[in-house]
C-alpha cells in the first residue's frame, strides 16, 4: 500500500479504538466497514479488523493494569466461558450468510444503548452479584454466546460484554469497561484473529497502520475512561450502540 493509504488507515484505527476503549466495545463501528470500502471482501476484513483490534487489548491493558482493577478469578470465568464461543463463532461465520443476523445484532444493540439511557442509575455504583453458583452458570452461558457472537459478527460485541457485566454481576461501567478491553480485547479477540486466519485470509499489508491506530487509541481511550469515570462512560457506551446497531442494520 502507498503511504497515503497507510496514512488512512492508522487515523481511521486510530478514532474507532479511542471510542472503543472509552465505551467499552464498538471499534468495528468505523474499522470493518473502512476495510470492506476499500476493497477488502468481508471475511478477509473481518479477520484483518480481527487481529487489529488485539491491539486494541494491548493498548487498554497497559493503561488499566496500573489501576489494579481486575481480579484474577473473574477474569479466568470470562475467558474459560466466553473463548469457546469465540472458537465456534469463528468457525461458523465464514460459511453461512450474516445478512439476518446483522440486522437482528443491530436492533438488539440499540436495545442495549436505550435499555441504559433509560435506566439511570445503571452501572454507577459496583455492586457485585450472581457470584453464586447458579448465578455463575447463567452468567458464563450468556458470556459464552456473546463470544460467539465476537467470534462471527464482530461490530459492537464488546459492548454486549460490557453491558451482560454491568447488569448481571453488579460491576460500574470503569469495571466493565477494564474486563471488556483486556480480557475481550487481547483474548477473545486474539482467539478469533487465529481461528479466522487458519480458516480465512489476512491481508498482512494493511496491518502495520491499523495495530499502530489499535494500540495507541486503545491506551488514549482507557486513560479518558479512568479519567471520566462511570457517568461520562455510560454516556459514551449508549451513543456508541445506538451507533453500531444503525451500521449495523444500514
């Protein structure tokens, strides 16, 4: 690629994953539909955007590690439940139409971003819930069909993460937003870049710019979100899926 399309895609990785990283999912708001503009065919730019956004993981990992806000167990319950999803999701993807389910994705979406704008008070206050068995089984089980969905259709699923954490195990949105960056970002996302680059194509010429726009927004936006705290974080994540859910369906 000439140097002005390398120049294109770090500015447009660059603001997907500073908006990703401060509401906590939605990176492939901009990045997967830039990629299919410009030429790529949509499996080959989903397992592009894929390996990109482990960047992404990076980036907010350096940031929010600092902040000591992860426990050790809970994240091994997100992983152990949510990348056998991912696995699944990957493989299914590549071999059926997505056409009805990005329709039905977008549609629950904006469900996710209206669902929190009208309950005010959600995500505010961490509250730790559902840390009982029964709540754990329902708990994975919901974690382990968002990884499919990250798996196979890629744009927003963070931000099913992020909201599944905030509603059903208690935690404020700068928690949720930790776990989603770190563990979604750099595991499930690095889960899904391998199983689609086995099964599929990548387009290793477009990735220098876009791991650069990845890493760097995925630290830029942790930082605002630590920074703002839950309210502006709340704000940011119902903007950002009303957003995703209109791409998605348009």
């Amino acid at each position: 690629m000439i140097l002005l399309d390398q120049l294109l895609l770090f500015l447009i990785s660059l603001v997907a994953n500073v908006f990703s990283a401060f509401a906590g999912g939605g990176a492939g708001l901009l990045q997967l539909p830039a990629l299919i503009f410009l030429g790529l065919p949509f499996g080959v730019a989903l397992a592009t955007h894929k390996v990109a956004s482990v960047a992404l993981g990076v980036g907010a990992t350096l940031r929010h590690l600092r902040e000591k806000s992860l426990e050790a167990r809970f994240s091994g319950f997100i992983l152990a439940t949510g990348l056998p999803g991912v696995v699944f999701g990957a493989a299914v993807i590549l071999a059926v139409p997505s056409r009805l389910a990005q329709i039905l994705l977008g549609v629950f979406t904006i469900g996710l971003g209206l669902y929190s704008f009208f309950n005010r008070q959600l995500g505010q206050m961490h509250s730790p819930r559902n840390r009982d068995r029964r709540g754990l089984w329902w708990g994975g089980a919901g974690l382990f069909v968002i990884g499919f969905l990250n798996g196979s259709l890629t744009s927003g699923t963070g931000l099913f993460c992020t909201i599944w954490l905030v509603r059903w195990f208690g935690l404020d949105y700068r928690r949720a937003v930790a776990y989603t960056l770190v563990l979604v970002g750099l595991f499930w996302n690095g889960t899904g870049a391998i199983t689609l680059g086995l099964l599929g194509e990548i387009r290793w010429s477009w990735l220098p710019a876009l791991l650069l726009g990845s890493l760097v927004g995925g630290y830029l936006g942790a930082h605002w979100a630590i920074a703002k705290g839950n309210l502006w974080i709340k704000r940011a994540f119902e903007l950002v899926t009303v957003l995703v859910g209109f791409k998605l369906i348009y």
